[in-house]
C-alpha cells in the first residue's frame, strides 16, 4: 500500500478512538470550523500539526462543513536538515506546504532572558500575517490535551496564576483572525503511538539553542519537567491529567479568593 494512504486510512482506522474521534469530539465542542472558513494550519514540522493537517485534510474531503485549506511552514532560520525533513515528509504525506522565511532566529538569539516567549510571540505574528495574505481566517495550530494540561501547571507554578490554553480564541493584534486548536482533546500517547506505528521521524524542536532532528519530545526543560512530575503523579493517580484539564471547565467562582476578566480584578470580599 502506498506510504501516504497507509498513514491517512490508518487516523479513521486503527487510531479512530483516540485520535479521529477526540479531533471530531473537539471540533463540535468548541464549534471551531464554519461553513465558509479558510483555515491556514500552521506546521512546525512536528508530530502534532503534521497529524493535525492530515486530520483536517481527511475532514475536507468527507465533511459536509465546506471550508478552504492551506497548508503553511513558517522558516524562522532552519538548518538545511531540519528544513529538508520537513519538505520530506509534506511530500511523503501529500501536505502541500507554502514555506516562507523569516528571521526570527537571528532575532531572539542574543535574547538572554524570555528568548522562548519573544520567539513564540514572534511566530504568532507572523504565521497570523501569512495566514491573511492567502485569505484566511483562522489559523490552525497542533497543541495538544497535554499542552492544555501542562499549561495550567506552568501557570501555577512559575507565573502565580490559574489559566488555560484556550481551544480557541480571537487574535487581538490581527482583527477578524482567529486560532483555533482541533487536537485540544487528543492524548499525545496516541499521537506518538500514529508516529511510531508507522516509523515517522519529525523534527521536535528546531531552535538553535537545542538544534536537533531527534525523536525527543519533551517540549522544552519546563515543559519536561511538568512531564516528569505528571508522570510521577500518575503513578498514585491515573486519572490526574484527565482531573486537571476538568478543572478547567469546573471553576467555582464562589470559592475563588479572587480572578481576574478583562484586566479587571475582583475578590470574593466584593459581595462577602
């Protein structure tokens, strides 16, 4: 059988349950596509946003939502490696990507502190321009149920705050932009179990301060250590990760001390 049929029949197949369904699952959920959207899905050259594009094409193809696709690959400043498997494996999955460069490596590279969150901010930007220059609306991006996990952890425990990574939410720097996230309720199990099953190799992390092709996924020293501590926790608990993504969608606001909407803050003391 062909390589690219292999991998595509095998996300409505052998991974059907945990990964196909949890996509179609968060698309309804969070009503993320619309008749008429034209959605940009922004690869990194991942594991996740690949799967992610591959997901989203099959949904093209088969749904009765009718909305455009493009298939774009921001180059912040890749070495030849990293940027020669990406272009590999678009075309070993028939993803047909628009590569356009910037420089923002060479940007953020005397950055000392906040190098990663200035990056990111950066992509952000950029990838939102792109995506209107090719008449989008949204864009697409591979985040996780872990990252979404993960990121509640990060904030309570290096930022002082409860938050979470929003399924979707409004640009408020490019107006009538849109990012949304289609494998917000996917496990990242499964999508290694997809990756290895079919013996792919993505890039993890292209930043030069970690420049490698390996098939390491920590996602960076934070992001590996809530990995680590959730791996641990789950040993006592194995429902912890599903507890502290519900926790998310359960906040009682009447045993909060305080929160914070809009830039506004509140406390419990206002109607104490």
């Amino acid at each position: 059988m062909d390589k690219h049929l292999e991998v595509q029949r095998s996300i409505i197949k052998k991974y059907r349950k945990p990964i196909w369904r949890k996509f179609i699952c968060a698309l309804q959920d969070y009503d993320l596509i619309k008749d008429g959207d034209s959605i940009a899905a922004c690869l990194s050259g991942g594991k996740d946003s690949m799967l992610m594009a591959m997901c989203l094409q099959e949904l093209q193809a088969h749904s009765e939502t009718k909305f455009n696709l493009e298939f774009i690959v921001m180059d912040p400043g890749y070495n030849k490696e990293n940027r020669r498997l990406i272009e590999e494996n678009a075309e070993l999955l028939r993803i047909p990507i628009k590569v356009f460069e910037t420089d923002i490596f060479d940007s953020v590279q005397n950055v000392e502190n906040g190098a990663c969150y200035l990056c990111a901010r950066m992509r952000r930007g950029h990838l939102y321009t792109k995506a209107q220059e090719l008449g989008c609306n949204k864009i697409a991006l591979g985040h996780h149920f872990d990252d979404a996990v993960e990121t509640i952890l990060l904030g309570m425990f290096y930022a002082g705050e409860f938050k979470s990574m929003m399924p979707k939410l409004k640009s408020t720097s490019h107006p009538g932009m849109e990012l949304i996230r289609p494998l917000y309720l996917v496990r990242e199990d499964s999508i290694l179990a997809w990756r290895n099953y079919h013996h792919l190799k993505f890039i993890r992390c292209a930043c030069r301060f970690t420049e490698n092709c390996s098939i390491d996924d920590n996602g960076g020293p934070k992001r590996g250590e809530m990995k680590r501590l959730l791996a641990e926790l789950r040993k006592v608990s194995p429902a912890i990760e599903k507890n502290i993504f519900r926790s998310a969608e359960n906040v009682r606001l009447d045993a909060i001390v305080g929160y914070k909407s809009h830039g506004e803050k509140f406390s419990f003391l206002d109607d104490y």
